[in-house]
C-alpha cells in the first residue's frame, strides 16, 4: 500500500490517500478534513493506473471527478491522489514533492 498525506495548504486542510493495487487497479481510500475532498473520496474509490499517467489519451479520472467536486483549481489533492497511484503501480518511485510559495 502506498500513502500520501497532502497538506493543502492555506485551508490547513489535510487529506490522507491510501493506494491498494488489485489486479490492474489501483483501490483508494481518502480521508479528509475538506467537505469537498470527502465528496471526490465517495466517488473516486478506483482508478486504472495506466489512465492516470498522461493528458495524452484523455483528462485523468482523478481530474474528472475533482472537476465536480472541487471548486479551487490550484489545490494539490488531485495531483497527490494520482502521485499515490503511481507509485502504488510501480510507475513512480516514493518521493516527496513541495512547492514554496512567496511574496
């Protein structure tokens, strides 16, 4: 099982994924502080990992659902659930990612 723990930011909301590979799936489990984030976890408990790796063929599912439920476009939840994914796949390895924002 891979896990991402993505703090979001100035909302100080934190969301938990939890990755499982079973077959050529990718099972999620998210908990969240956020309303709409737990909205995205109740219909987003699946993803095909091969899906989710590049805008080339079509959006990610990930993006998809998050499009309908969240309503902050720079929030990194999305790209932390599709990080999960990847590395629960073995197409990613486990690697901290940051941003640091400044004025």
């Amino acid at each position: 099982m891979s896990t991402a723990v993505i703090h979001a930011g100035v909302c100080g909301f934190t969301t938990t994924v939890q990755a499982h590979s079973e077959e050529d799936m990718v099972k999620l489990t998210i908990t969240s502080d956020c309303e709409a984030m737990r909205k995205l976890a109740a219909h987003l408990t699946e993803v095909n990992p091969f899906k989710e790796i590049s805008f080339r063929r079509a959006t990610p599912q990930v993006y998809q659902e998050a499009m309908k439920y969240c309503t902050h476009a720079a929030c990194p939840v999305p790209s932390g659930i599709i990080k999960a994914v990847e590395v629960e796949a073995g197409l990613a390895l486990p690697a901290d990612v940051s941003m640091h924002i400044s004025k």
